[in-house]
C-alpha cells in the first residue's frame, strides 16, 4: 500500500475545495485522537478493561493515535499545496512507510483478535492455560517488530511496482482470509452451543450449564463487537488496497484514470477507519462506553473505578451467577 496515486494528478485543486478537504480533515484528526485516547485512558483506569483481548484493542487504538499524529497532518499538506506534491520527497516516502507501518499493525493486531476469540470460545479451559501477560505482549511485540519491518522495506523498496503489489497480499488480504476463517469458526461453535443450551431441560444440568452459559454468552457478545471492528477495517481499507494494487501492476496508459475527487475519497475511508474504532467500543461493549462517560465527565478515576467493578458485580449477580461463577469464567484479566 502506498499513495504514489495521488501524486500522478495534474489538476488543479479550487480554493474552496482545499478549504471543505481541510476543515474535514482537521475534524478527522482531533475526533480520532480524542477517541483513541479515551480507549487507552480507560484501559490504564480502569482493572476490568484490562483483559487479555483488550490488549490488543489498546495496540489497535495505538497505530490509530499514530495515524492521527503524522499521517493525516501530512495529508492535509498535501491537501492543501497538492494534488502535485511539492514536498520534500524523503517525506512522500516516510509518510508511504508510516502508512504500511499502521496497516500492517492494524491487521496483525485484527489477526491476534480474532484467534484469541476463537481460542476462548472454542477452548475455553485451555484459553486460561495458554493466554497470559507474557504471551500477549510477546505476540504485540512481534506484531509491531513485523510492522516496522514492513515498513522498512517499503521504504526501501518504494519504486518498485511488484514489491508494491506483493506487499498487499502479504499483509492484506492473506491476514485477511486467517480473521475471516477464524470468526467462522466461533460462530459455528456458537450456533452449536446455543442447540445445546436450548435443548437442556433437566434441572440439575441447567444449574450446572448456568455459569458456563452466562460466560459465554458474554464471550459471544465480545466475540460480535470485534466482528464489526474487522468489517469497519476491511470496508475502510480494501478501496485503497485495491486502488494501489492494480495502480502496481499497470502502466503509464495502461493505468485508469480517477478523477481526484475518488481518490481523496478512498484516502479518507482509509484514514476514517482510526475514527470509528472508539464509537464501536462504546455503542457495543458496556465496559467501554461506562468507561468512556465517566472520563468525559472527569469524575475522580480511582473512586470511578471502584465504583465501576461494584456495578458490573451487581449487573453479573442479578443475572443468576455467583461471585464464584463468575470468577472461573470471567476472561483472563492480566495484570
């Protein structure tokens, strides 16, 4: 993925298009870093959120912050002195690095998301066995090493069309395929369990099948929230991914002409999914959008927090489950 597309306009852009592009933009760039900050913010407060999975959601909000921090105030100078690039050339290139950086990142993390779900729902015994602090960071580590790497190689590699095409392959649609697969396989586990759960009628089993449901159900409900996250990311990127694909394998005349417009279009899509990521959180998990109004509101965090876990102790009881139940069934939180 690069954006050697949309440096290959000769048109010229109207006053009042670079100042509708740039207003947008700035929106674009304060809205996705007020957002993100509050994933991560709400992460460090709050010892709920700190779960397994949601360390991968806060690497997730990190390449977004990144995006937010130097990719978009680049892309607004290019707005407003394209659509030729008139700046430094070393820059075009740091800015196309930055871009394979945060896909790359993205993804990887979309990928450890997406196993990890798969794992806690399809093996949940052996998903406290094998999901802890040290095997977490390590693979978010080896997600960010893989990125930079990537990127380094785009760097280098930048004038070469096939390395251009191969690249999106690699870290697109393959990471792509593995995320698609491994959410088909836990909602088919999750139709399965939702038979068997509906067709228990012996009272004894109910009360035995009652925690282990409710943690499911819970999982589940999880497992939906990161499903609308990858298809967000894959709406949001596959234009660009696609656009930059085949602007890599054709030439000179051979390659389609796009009005700018389209262009700008599939850039913002591309940039906007760093934005939207929070809203998701916060419509979809209640953790989350708990998290999120009381930080808004400044309320003192560590009361709040307290608070916090008191409630969703007192949501988790009125629901059937114990204190106990709850504990041996709750995802891993790691600390």
């Amino acid at each position: 993925m690069n954006n050697s597309t949309l440096a290959s306009s000769h048109l010229e852009y109207s006053n009042s298009f670079r100042i509708g592009t740039s207003v947008f933009t700035v929106i674009l760039i304060l809205g996705t870093i007020m957002g993100n900050t509050l994933v991560i913010a709400s992460f460090i407060a709050y010892s709920r959120i700190r779960t397994a999975t949601n360390f991968f959601v806060v690497s997730l909000a990190c390449t977004d912050l990144g995006v937010a921090l130097f990719s978009m105030p680049v892309w607004l100078a290019y707005i407003l002195t394209g659509p030729i690039w008139v700046l430094n050339p070393v820059l075009f290139r740091v800015w196309t690095a930055m871009d394979i950086l945060v896909g790359t990142a993205s993804i990887g993390n979309l990928v450890a998301i997406s196993l990890d779900r798969c794992l806690c729902i399809t093996k949940p015994l052996m998903y406290y066995q094998y999901i802890t602090s040290v095997r977490v960071n390590s693979t978010i580590a080896c997600i960010w090493v893989y990125s930079v790497l990537m990127a380094v190689a785009g760097y280098l590699l930048w004038q070469y069309r096939i390395f251009n095409f191969i690249s999106s392959i690699v870290y697109f649609w393959v990471p792509l395929l593995i995320i698609i697969s491994a959410y088909s396989i836990v909602f088919r586990v999750a139709l399965r369990q939702t038979r068997r759960i509906n067709t228990t009628n012996n009272s004894s089993q109910i009360r035995k099948t009652r925690a282990s449901r409710y943690s499911f159900m819970k999982e589940m409900k999880a497992a939906k929230t990161l499903a609308v996250v990858v298809g967000a990311f894959f709406v949001c990127w596959a234009p660009f991914v696609v656009l930059n694909a085949i602007y890599s394998i054709c030439t000179g005349a051979d390659c389609p002409v796009l009005k700018p417009q389209i262009i700008l279009v599939v850039k913002w899509m591309h940039y906007g999914n760093s934005l939207i990521n929070p809203p998701i959180y916060s419509f979809l998990n209640k953790d989350f959008r708990v998290a999120f109004k009381h930080i808004i509101c400044c309320n003192n965090l560590v009361a709040t927090a307290r608070r916090m876990d008191l409630m969703f102790a007192r949501s988790d009881g009125s629901k059937g489950v114990s204190t106990q139940e709850i504990a041996q069934n709750r995802t891993t939180v790691l600390s």
